[in-house]
C-alpha cells in the first residue's frame, strides 16, 4: 500500500509541476512568437481547460496521498520531519493559488475568449502566467524538498 501511495504522490507532483514547466518555459514562448493574439488566447483556453482537470485530480491526490504517507511513514504528522511539514504548507499555498487561478482570472479568461475580447483576454492571461510562475516555483522547492529533505546536511 505504501508503495502505491508514493507512486500516486510522485505522479500527481510530475503532472502538475510539470505542466507547469512545460507550459510556462517551453509553451508560452511559442505561442507567443508564433501566434496572433486571438489564436494564442483560444489556444491557452483549450491547453488550460485540459490541463486543469488533471490539476483538480493532482489538488485531490497530493494531500490525501501526502497525509496517508506521512501516517504510514512517521505514525502523523507530529511525528514527521520538518520538511514534510514544510511541503504540507508550501502544498496548500500551491492549491489556494491554483483555486484562484482556476474560479477568477481563468474564469475571465474563459468568458473574454467566448465574448473574442482580446485585450481583456490578454490580461488575464498574463494575471494567470505569473501566478503559475509562482507556482511553478514554489513546486520546484517541495520537489528538492522531498528528494533533498530527508538527507541531513
């Protein structure tokens, strides 16, 4: 069960960070030299709806994963090291941002591409960029917390 467990907790961070990655490093710069700003909006509307139903599963599976894990590994979470703690928090200020993101800018995003305002599409496009840049960041810093934190000095 345990290993199972990990499994899904490993797999549910690589989708969602890297997404992210791959989003933000790789596909953005793309879309944005090689694509008008109405294409480039409808295409984010589509890349995002897709990708955000597999971050609802991610939202869904790393706590419940995390917390079981922390029972099986450490007897609770008070027993647990300070980097699981750590992860735990920087987790949940990862699900909030994406619940933002998600129920406003991406909502707008959404009704800005259906009503073709480009402009306001724009904006909230760029609104969602920095937030998954933070995202982002802060995935990359539970990641070297999770493989680094364990392993004392």
């Amino acid at each position: 069960m345990t290993a199972l467990l990990i499994l899904l907790h490993l797999l549910s961070a690589v989708v969602w960070v890297g997404g992210m990655f791959f989003a933000y490093l790789i596909l953005r710069p793309a879309a944005v030299t090689e694509l008008e700003p109405p294409l480039r909006l409808r295409l984010w509307r589509r890349v995002l709806s897709a990708f955000f139903r597999w971050v609802w599963a991610a939202v869904v599976l790393l706590p419940v994963t995390g917390l079981a894990l922390a029972g099986r590994m450490f007897g609770g979470l008070a027993q647990a090291p300070v980097h699981v703690h750590v992860m735990l928090l920087l987790g949940i200020v990862m699900i909030l941002i994406f619940l933002h993101v998600f129920f406003a800018p991406g909502r707008r995003l959404r009704r800005a591409v259906a009503d073709e305002d480009w402009q306001e599409g724009g904006r909230q496009l760029g609104r969602i960029r920095r937030l998954v840049g933070v995202n982002l960041l802060i995935g990359l810093v539970v990641i070297a917390l999770a493989g680094a934190g364990r392993f004392p000095g």
